[in-house]
C-alpha cells in the first residue's frame, strides 16, 4: 500500500479513538516516556497536548529504534527552529491549518489534506503563519545509518 493511503488511514483511526487518559507529553527534543512497538495505541489529534500562545506542543505516539509518530500542535506564529534528521526520513500530514516549511532553503507551504516527505539530511525550518492552529502528524523512519533522530541546525560535511 502507497504511503500516501497509509498515513491518512493513521487519521481516520485517530478519529475513532475513545476518550483515553492523557498522554505523557514533551517537547520534541525531550521525549517523553516513549511508547515501544509491542504497544498498540490510537490517539485522537484533539487529545494531544495543546500549545501555549506562540508554541509547538507535541505528543509522542509511539517509538522505537525503527520508527517515530508524533502529532504535533502549532499555535498560530510558533516556529519550529532549523534542525534536520541524519538518520530518518520524515513524512508528515496536515490534519489542520497549514504549515510553512523551508526545507533546504526552498520555502513550501502545506495546507489541511497535503501529505509532506523530507528524506534525511534535508535543512528544515517550520512555522504556523496562519490564523488558526496547525495540526500535523509526524512519522519518521529509520534509514539504517544509525544515529540521532534530530540535530539543530545544519549537517556538517
């Protein structure tokens, strides 16, 4: 099955989910009690962690030395600050909002039902610059090198 039908279908099961205890939540950098793949879970992208005004939240999903799912939470103006990922390769799917991305210097703007993939290495910069709350939700992949899932700022070659 093409990514591109998978990752929506992470949504539609997202919509369906009860109402769950509240997650573990952290920011990006520090994740939280991460979740190992022996452990089933469907979470609501309204159920994640909310942002301050101006703020990312993120809720991590799940976790392993294979694969990251996050949905992530951007208050109108919140930036995600220049990193990239070494190691794993990102796709993510607007859920809501749009979201303005500067992937190795070439600026795009993904809007609710576009669906993104940055393969590892790429520059990223990020940032809500619309009205209302950006929701999107994050998977990363694994590529076999080895290493951390993010690094801030750019690759040194």
């Amino acid at each position: 099955m093409p990514l591109a039908r998978s990752v929506p279908l992470l949504l539609v099961l997202a919509a369906c989910a009860p109402a769950a205890p509240a997650p573990t939540l952290a920011p990006p950098a520090q994740a939280s009690s991460a979740l190992t793949s022996a452990t089933p879970r469907v979470l609501n992208t309204s159920e994640a962690q909310a942002p301050a005004a101006g703020a990312v939240a993120t809720t991590v999903l799940h976790e392993s030395p294979t694969a990251v799912s996050r949905i992530m939470r951007l208050a109108p103006g919140a930036e995600i600050p220049e990193h990239h990922h070494p190691s794993h390769d990102e796709s993510f799917f607007v859920h809501q909002g749009s979201v303005t991305a500067i992937l190795n210097g070439q600026e795009q703007t993904a809007r609710a039902g576009d669906l993104v993939h940055i393969p590892a290495g790429t520059v990223i910069l990020g940032r809500n610059s619309g009205p209302e709350e950006a929701v999107i939700v994050v998977v990363f992949s694994a590529n076999g090198r080895g290493g951390p899932l993010t690094v801030p700022g750019r690759p040194h070659h």
